[in-house]
C-alpha cells in the first residue's frame, strides 16, 4: 500500500469511503473486488479509534438465542466462519465457559439446551481445515467447574457450560488485511487525509475537500457516491454539509489487558450491575464480563457509559479505569484487580439507543444502519453505522448492492466472503505453522515464527525481505526483526507514526508496554526511514509511552525493563 493523494485527486471514483475503520476497510474492498473503482480516506490512522477498541470476540450470535432471533444468530455463525476462512491467520476457535447457577436463565438445564440449540442451528460452522473446527458445547459439574475456574463465586453453582466462539489475534491487522486487498484489487487509500468539505451540484454531492494532514495541502477527490464510516465522526462529517450536527448518541466503552487470570477458556461471569446490551448471554438484563485469555494475558470487558461530549474530545480517565476493576473484582473477587496489573486500556465509543431508565447505563446499539440520505433531499451520499467486527463484511456487501441499484450499474454477485485476504493464503494453518518452523527462514526460532505467521499470515516472507541478515550479529535477532517489521510498515503499508508500528502495524504494543528499548529502537528505524529530527523523535516516543498511562505498575514495570 502506498500513499499517492495525486491519484485520489486525478480522477472520478463510482465510490469515496470516508472513515478508514472495520466497516470503511471491509466496504472499500467489497466495492474494488466487484469492479467498482474506490478510494479511502482516514482522517488519522487506520484502525485508529473505535475499531482498535474491541474484545477481539468474533460472535456466532448464541446470545440471540434468547429473543428466538435465529435469522441474526445465522447471520453471525455464517459470518465467523466466513472470517476464519478469509482470516485464517488473524481469526481462530476460542473455548467459552460460563458458570452455571441455580435451575432457572443462569442454570445448567438452560444452558445445556442452550449450547444443543447452537450446535444444530450452526450444523455447517466447520471448514476442512482441523485448526479452524469448533466442536459441539457441552456443560460439566459444579467440581470440575471449580476445578477449571478456581475462586469464581460458589453460592448456588450448579456446574458450567462449554461453547466454541472465534478470536481475533489481531483486529488492527485484520483491517490492514482488507486494506491492503482492495489495494491489490485497485482501490487508492490514503490515512491522515480528512474531509473538510464537500463538494456539491445542486442537490447531489460530487465529492470531497481532502486536507492532507502530514503537508497541510487541501485538494478534491470527485466520485459517484460517497460513503460515510466514520464511526463516532458520522454526524461531524454529515455537519460539512450545513448545519452543524449534534454529536451522535454515543456509549463509552472499554475493554482492559491485565496479568493473566483463567488460561483456557475465555469465561463469561455476570457484572453486579444491570445491563441490558448486546453482551446480555441467556441473562435478560445482565451483562456478562468476558475474561478472555488473549497473547498471555487477560483481555476483559466490556463497559457501556454513557458518553456526552464530542468525540475529538473522548478520553478514560483513572476514576473510570478503577470503577471498571471494580466491577470487574466484583464478578471475581479473586482477581483482586488493581491498576498495578493493567498493562493497556482499549477504549472508544459506540452507537447508542440511549440510556436504560432503570439502571442509567448506555445500551450498545444491536443493528446496524444504511441511510441513503435522498430521503433528506441529499443525492450520493450513504452513511454506514456497524456495531461489531463480526458482521462488517457482510454489512459491506449490502451497502456495495445499495449502490449497484442506486447508480443502475449492475455488478458481478459478491465473492468476498470465499475470497481469502492478504496474508490468507492457507488452508491447514497448523500445517502452515509447521513448515515455517521447520524452513526457520533467517534463523529465525519458533516462538518468533509462530508471531510473524499469526501477525502476517502467508505475507511473512515479504516482512522478512527487509530483515538484514548482515547486521544481525551486531543488532542481535530480536533488534533485525523489530527492525525488519519497522521498515515493512512504513514502506509498504503508509505507517506516519510510531504509534502506527506499535499498535497497529505489529503487535509489539497492543497489549502493553514492550520496553523501553523497543520503543526507542523503533522510533530510531522510523527517523532514519522518514527523516525525523531529534525533536520529533523524542515528541513521537513521549506520544507513545502517554498510551501506556493506566499501564504503569508492576506488571507493565517488568515489561518496560526489558531488554533487547
């Protein structure tokens, strides 16, 4: 992927995506893979907001159950095993165990036909590849649940029930995935540009006023039909065309990685508060925690505040972090939870219906929305609104069909969902895992290997043609392969800054502080790729270790002593 905003400015696009998140990338490559000519704006980073905000669950929808919604439940089953084939890399089975307690919602004989029911309405949830196979739910004692789940709360525990889910690896590359195939399939994207304003003839919107936020230059990008993603941004950007519009309703979450606490199974137990969102699991109105194990570590949420203010002005604050570690030792009282153990706070807004009245706590939007803005007099303009990773590529395809009958130009049926993205190139992944092992391509060691291909995929060779093998011995292996992804991310997939490497480009930062040399050493690759100054330099670093702020006590202390 390359930058040329001379070529978002030289010709008509049929489609301009604005917002460069899940539901921006997913629609970009659905439109290049079906012929229509695309390009993507972001206004910072890729993936950068909202979408780096997730608990990395890819949802078979089980918790449907409970409204009889078996069409969405279908929809989320057919969609997860739609992305474990695209993804084979990024997305992989996920064991779940929820206590049970009493015989009523929450009790074994509910869950037991609960999990029969999910096994018989997702009968054709496995491909040929054994890695990707989810295996039917059952549910155990109340001894061996304790045994696999020691300290959770006994009063009342009657047993467990098992069910199998999917886990992203890595959310931010699974959008740099989507990216970089819309690219190949000739679509022009582009982050830190941000539309400014719109151009428009009569009624009809023609395109965009672009400003580049790395030069500070402004040019317009023309197109058929412009598509607004920008999640929390939506009613900012609709505001360019006059008047100004309200901040969307919108919900704070937050997802936190702290030391790890159960090591198999992701486990759901239920908040002492009421919800009544989208993470309700057979327990109208309570919300289940997740503890998910995730890169050795715990990833936990999630929260759902409500949130007031504009979104250029969104930020967690200590109190709210705590009052989630509350609630969260609440649940797991033996987790005993304290900022010392987080090591990184994932955290964005959401779309929103509103508050609930009985608890005051923000529900989470459960469907997304296509609004063709003809209805309000404005032609060529569409506005997307997703809630969940899960379904944005089958969301996208809707939206590419609502534009093929809306610019009466007929395209070829959808393939996206049988199309593998970059870096998927596999069919048995442990078979994949495997021989790259066994090949150990630059020297490399099995827990090194086993990082780039679930980072990667089949594109770690590319990553590795930047690895020196000259300069190994005196920057040592760790230090050419930090330098070696470095280089690829600015090189071939527009990384700005360094927080663009650490966070979303690798997975050397997402889940908590690397170290303090790794940052440093990073940020040393990057000024020599793009001619920073010491200033800016030490600005980009300072930018990067403020992300780590709630990650500062012991566990991330040991993690930022490390060494190189």
């Amino acid at each position: 992927m390359f930058r040329n905003l001379n070529a978002l400015a030289q010709k008509q696009f049929d489609v301009l995506v604005i917002g460069g998140g899940i539901y921006g990338a997913a629609v970009t490559w659905e439109a290049a893979s079906r012929g229509l000519s695309v390009a993507l704006v972001e206004k910072d980073d890729f993936c950068g907001a909202t979408s780096a905000n997730s608990l990395k669950t890819i949802h078979g929808g089980l918790r449907y159950l409970q409204h009889a919604d078996f069409q969405r439940m279908r929809e989320s089953i057919s969609e997860r095993t739609t992305l474990m084939r695209i993804a084979p890399h990024l997305i992989h089975p996920l064991p779940v165990l929820v206590p049970t307690y009493g015989h009523r919602l929450k009790g074994r004989e509910v869950m037991a036909l609960a999990t029969f029911a999910n096994d018989l309405i997702s009968f054709d949830r496995n491909l040929p590849d054994p890695e990707k196979r989810l295996p039917h739910g059952y549910t155990i004692s109340r001894r061996e649940c304790l045994q696999r789940l020691p300290g959770i709360p006994e009063n009342n525990l009657t047993g467990g029930a098992v069910f199998y889910d999917a886990q992203a690896y890595n959310t931010e590359r699974l959008v740099i995935d989507f990216l970089h195939s819309a690219v190949q399939s000739g679509a022009e994207v582009a982050n830190y540009v941000q539309a400014v304003g719109f151009r428009r003839q009569a009624n009809k919107v023609i395109g965009i006023e672009a400003r580049d936020h790395l030069t500070g230059s402004t040019f317009d990008i023309q197109a058929r039909m412009i598509i607004n993603t920008a999640g929390p941004w939506v009613n900012s950007v609709l505001g360019l065309l006059g008047p100004a519009q309200p901040p969307a309703q919108l919900a704070l979450s937050m997802n936190i990685i702290t030391r790890p606490l159960f090591e198999r199974f992701a486990v759901g137990l239920s908040a002492p508060k009421s919800y009544q969102d989208a993470d309700a699991l057979l327990n109208k109105g309570n919300r289940l925690l997740f503890f998910s194990p995730w890169r050795d570590r715990s990833l936990i949420g999630t929260t759902a505040d409500p949130y007031h203010g504009a979104p250029d002005n969104f930020e967690i604050t200590e109190t709210e972090v705590q009052r989630f570690l509350n609630e969260i030792n609440q649940a797991y009282p033996a987790a005993n939870l304290t900022l010392d153990d987080v090591t990184f706070v994932h955290a964005g807004l959401l779309p929103s219906p509103g508050i609930d009245h009985k608890s005051g706590d923000a529900r989470i939007a459960k469907h997304y929305q296509l609004i063709d803005h003809r209805q309000a007099g404005i032609d060529g303009l569409l506005t997307v609104v997703g809630v969940k990773y899960t379904t944005a590529r089958h969301v996208a395809e809707k939206v590419i069909d609502h534009v093929s009958t809306r610019q009466e130009k007929p395209l070829p049926k959808s393939t996206s969902a049988m199309t593998r993205l970059h870096g998927g190139q596999i069919d048995r992944f442990d078979d994949f895992l495997q021989t790259a092992v066994q090949q150990q391509p630059c020297g490399l060691d099995a827990s090194t290997l086993r990082h780039l291909v679930y980072t990667y995929g089949s594109n770690y060779p590319t990553v590795l043609q930047s690895f020196d093998m000259q300069t190994t011995a005196n920057l040592g292996m760790t230090r050419s392969l930090l330098q070696a992804e470095t280089r690829h991310a600015v090189r071939q997939e527009m990384a700005q800054t360094l927080g663009d490497v650490l966070f979303r480009r690798t997975d050397w930062g997402s889940a908590g502080h690397p170290g303090a040399e790794v940052v440093a050493f990073t940020a040393e690759v990057m000024a020599a790729e793009l001619g920073w100054t010491p200033d800016h330099t030490r600005q980009e670093i300072e930018a990067v270790n403020t992300r780590f702020a709630f990650g500062r006590g012991t566990y991330a202390a040991a993690l930022a002593g490390s060494t190189l």
